[in-house]
C-alpha cells in the first residue's frame, strides 16, 4: 500500500531530511545538519557541519572519527531532552540498541513522527530500554523483519558459551563480536551469568570498553590479548572484532574454538560460511516477534519501514490492516551490527 509521503519529511535514498528544520537524519553522507540515532558506522558518518545526538552517542563519534564532541557546532541531548528548529520540536528516547541509542520523535503541526534507528526490545545491561512513544509515523528498521528470525533467550546462549569454555579447558574460546555494542553487552552478560574471570580482547575493542566503563557500564577485569601469555588464556574467553576471528592475530591463542555473537547465527549456512564452530545468536535488534509486537504498542497510523527486511513486515503490516509503505535508504550496514 503506498501512501502519501509527507510534506515536510523527505525519504531521499541516503537519509530522511526534515525540511522545516533543513536537517538530516542519519544521513550518509556529510550534510550541514545531522540528527543521529546511535554511533554505528551506518547511521554516524563523519564529516558533517553540527551534529545533534545524545550524549554518549556523540563521545562515540568523537572516539571513532577523532572529532571534538564538546565542539560549539555539535549539540548534546540527554534522553526525553531535545531542541525546536524552524516549528519543529525533536526530542531523543531511548532505543535499547547500544549505549546512547536513540529513537528521533518530531513533532510538527500538531504530527509526530518518530524514527527508531535500530532498536532492540529484551534487557540489555549496557543501555537504557527502549521507550514507547506514541506518535501518528512510526519509521521502523526491519533487519530481522522476517518470521524466520527469532532470537532465542539470551542467556541460554551465555550459558552455551560458558558450557562451552569449560567443558575444553585446554582452549580458549575466541567470540567474535561487534566493537561497538555487541562486544560490551556480551561482556556484561557474561558477567551478570556469574562469569567474574578475567576477560581477554583484542586491541581493538579496548577504547570502546573504557568509553562504555566512563560512562558507568561495568564491564570487570578486561585484560588486552597482546599483554598476555598463552598459556594463561586455556579455559578462558577471548573477545575480538569479527574480522580478526580467522585473521593471523589468533594464533596468539590456545587452540581456540572460534565462537560468534550475532543474530545471523541463527542462519545454519552463514556459520558454515564464516567457519564458526560455536554461533551464539545474541543480537542488538528486535527479531521478528519483538518488531510486530512494537508496531501493535506503537499503533501509528502509518509505518515506514526501512533496513531490511523491509517487505516481511510490509506484508504483515498489509495482512493486518495497517498503513504502510517501505522506504529504500542506502548504505545500511546489516552484516557486521547485527
Ligand atoms: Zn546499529
Ligand atoms: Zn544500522
């Protein structure tokens, strides 16, 4: 069903651009004005004139692109806080992705609409739950927005890997894991399941778990693979980014079994693919039950759907009778977030 786009909110195929306020949301490409949702790489490009983001989502940007989030030109809003721009009233809440993740409500003429970014709906100790905020536009992201994706409790998977670290104490088990996000909130699963080791990572993951320390998530004794002997890694878990899994980085490590935390995983051939011994489907998305579950709380009058799968929920969307169009934007990473 298509429906008529609004005036004054602009789908263009690299952002939503918002026109009364000449402002972009989440665009990919450098632009004058940015609202961001969250600092993955698909939704925070650098580059761009003033950037308007919760507090931790820009100190993330700062760490990944070197730019200074106390700039004048940048504008730093706390969840439920927010900012007018030509008659248009924006405000941040809490989307339960990562840490700082937003939902963009904008409020015009008396209509909401409100963007997601990602969003995921079950607890995760590294951030804040998301939020239902009721409004007329409910612009969802569809990563997972097919029936087959449904992510199983995620402290069964916890308790897998542990299972799995313990019954080799001879191997290390090496997870990979998204640098932003992913990697933090396994770590702290891992340590509200009970699991006080020390915890191994690669480099890489180092400044993200310090930013994610400062701002209050505790994340226990991270100790770095590279300051490490061998032999002190049997029997212990080892976090590192995806793409070092197979990489010559892991031969530091005791015979590890490589593990990945991603709801990918829940795809047989994607971990035969990767060559990944033990997938763990942890993800920082709603799967499908948790999205058609967040459009029936929402209940807006029309749903945009977006980073995706987007025609699974327009074709659910269609069967039960709501209002929605699919909109098609460019550059949306699924592969490695996910
Ligand atoms: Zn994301
Ligand atoms: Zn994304």
């Amino acid at each position: 069903m298509t429906t008529r786009v609004k005036p004054w909110l602009e789908p263009h195929p690299h952002g939503l651009y918002v026109k009364p306020a000449d402002l972009w949301i989440d665009p990919s490409r450098p632009v004058e004005r940015a609202a961001v949702t969250h600092g993955h790489a698909d939704h925070a490009r650098s580059g761009h004139g003033a950037v308007f983001a919760t507090p931790e989502t820009l100190a993330i940007v700062a760490l990944r692109y070197g730019v200074d989030a106390a700039a004048s030109h940048n504008q730093a809003f706390p969840y439920g806080d927010g900012f007018e721009r030509g008659g248009v009233r924006f405000s941040f809440h809490p989307a339960g992705h990562v840490l700082g993740s937003a939902q963009i409500a904008m409020e015009y003429r008396g209509e909401r609409i409100v963007v997601t970014g990602d969003y995921k709906r079950r607890p995760d100790p590294t951030c804040a739950p998301f939020e239902v905020v009721p409004c007329d536009i409910f612009i969802t992201e569809a990563t997972f927005g097919l029936p087959v994706f449904r992510h199983p409790p995620t402290v069964d998977e916890i308790a897998k890997l542990i299972g799995a670290v313990r019954a080799e104490p001879d191997r290390s088990v090496l997870v990979g894991a998204y640098a932003l996000g992913k990697a933090q909130r396994v770590i702290a699963e891992l340590r509200a399941a009970g699991w006080n080791a020390p915890i191994y990572i690669h480099g890489a993951l180092e400044r993200m778990c310090d930013l994610y320390a400062v701002h209050g998530v505790d994340l226990g004794e991270l100790r770095l693979v590279s300051e490490a002997d061998k032999a002190e890694m049997a029997g212990q878990i080892v976090l590192a980014p995806p793409s070092a899994l197979h990489d010559r980085w892991s031969r530091r490590l005791p015979d590890p079994v490589t593990a990945m935390a991603s709801g990918w995983m829940r795809v047989r051939q994607r971990a035969r693919q990767r060559m990944i011994e033990l997938p763990l489907v942890i993800s920082d998305h709603a799967d499908w039950d948790e999205l058609i579950a967040t459009i029936e709380e929402v209940n807006p009058k029309e749903s945009w759907i977006t980073h995706g799968s987007e025609e699974g929920l327009l074709r659910w969307c269609e069967l039960t009778q709501r209002k929605a169009r699919a909109l098609h934007l460019v550059g949306r990473d699924l592969e490695e977030e996910a």
